[in-house]
C-alpha cells in the first residue's frame, strides 16, 4: 500500500470519527430538546386539565352550584399514630388546594389538594427524623402528596368522599367523611369542614419499624375556608 493511500484511509477514519461525534452530539441535543418539550407539554397539559375542570363545572348539569373555595387558616392535615402502644401526633402542611364546592350540596365536590410532605412532623424531633427516612415517607425523593376525589355520596354526618390518595409515589383509594361544622355564609365568618379518615402506610410502601410503629393512620383536621371572590 502507498504512503498516499495509506494517508487517505486514516484520513478517512478522522473523517468518519468526527462524523460519529458529530452524530452523537446532534442526537443528545435532539434528546435534550424532546425531553424539554415533554415536560413543558405535560405542563401545558395540566393546566388545560384543570381548566377543563373549571369550564365544565358551568356547563354539566347538576353542578352549576358549585362555586370555588380557598383556606384561610393554617391548613394543614392533623393524623395520630400508635408508637410503641402510645398515641403520637403529627400533621402534614397543605401545599395547594382547589375545591370547588355547594355547601347546600357537598356530595357535588370536586376536590384536589397538594401536601407538603417535606415540612411533615411526627409529635417530636426523633419521631420526624424517622418519618422522613427512605423506609418510611422518604421525603427527599417524594416531597408531596395528593389527594384527588372521584365520587362523593353524601351520609349522615356529611359527605363521605372517596378519592385517589398519592404517597410515596404509590397511588392507592382513600375514602374520607366530610362534614360542616360551621356555615359562614350568612354570618360573614369562615366556613369550617372537619375532615376524617384512616390509611394503612404499608399500601404505599411505609413499611420501616413495624415492631414500634402502628401501620394503622388517623387523620382528623379542621380546615377554614371562604368563598373566592
């Protein structure tokens, strides 16, 4: 083979090189920009989601009624645990909530909320610092929650609402009972609902000290909202 010939393939071969950087680099910035536009695609998604939501609200029958509400005291998730056979209690700070509702009607509701799991505590400082471990909310990978309501039926004591409960990334139902316990409406006074219910952490994955901490979870909490104006 001639120096000549032999210079032109490992020329060739720089060439093909730099071509199959090349290649690559425009391939990762074709994947940069994919991804970029997904996310803001499923943003864009969200929100016409919501309002989507909002719309129907005025335009299916049976609904008409509802009108927004917003809460104006702490809001924030009350819940008490069994640790070793003592009653502890912790709460979960409401990040974000829409509810749109009739309080003449409540089994009409339409309720989403958002909880800042992150800012959870659990009655003390050791308490908290387990509750925040990876085996129990692991709250550095899952910093939130959601409680999202699919069907409300209404019941003695208010409405009982079940829903899509979201914790640890793991969706399971969640049944609550709603009820009023205070009607501002006429008075100019906050409105106020309690909120009950029980979940087992383990469905959602929650499954660190078993032998010191009971799976069983109450929530009771008051939460005081006004209508938005």
């Amino acid at each position: 083979m001639s120096l000549l010939s032999d210079g032109m393939h490992r020329n060739s071969g720089t060439v093909l090189c730099v071509a199959i950087v090349d290649r690559r680099a425009t391939y990762c910035d074709m994947i940069y920009t994919l991804r970029k536009k997904a996310c803001s695609a499923a943003r864009v998604a969200r929100l016409l989601s919501f309002a989507g939501m909002l719309f129907s609200l005025t335009t299916v029958p049976g609904v008409a009624e509802n009108q927004p509400y917003r809460i104006v005291s702490s809001g924030r998730a009350d819940f008490s645990y069994q640790l070793a056979g003592r009653e502890m209690q912790g709460y979960i700070p409401i990040q974000s909530a829409a509810l749109l509702l009739d309080l003449d009607a409540p089994e009409q509701a339409i309720v989403q909320v958002s909880f800042d799991v992150s800012r959870s505590r659990a009655g003390n400082f050791l308490a908290t610092s387990a509750l925040r471990e990876r085996k129990v909310l692991d709250t550095d990978a899952y910093p939130t929650a959601r409680f999202e309501s699919r069907r409300v039926q209404k019941v003695n004591e208010g409405v009982r609402m079940e829903g899509d409960f979201m914790l640890r990334g793991v969706i399971q139902p969640l049944e609550l009972t709603v009820s009023l316990l205070r009607d501002g409406r006429n008075s100019g006074e906050t409105s106020v609902l309690n909120i009950r219910g029980s979940f087992d952490r383990r469905a959602f994955g929650a499954t660190g000290y078993p032998d010191l901490v009971d799976p069983l979870i109450e929530l009771d909490f008051n939460i005081e909202i006004v209508p938005v104006t």
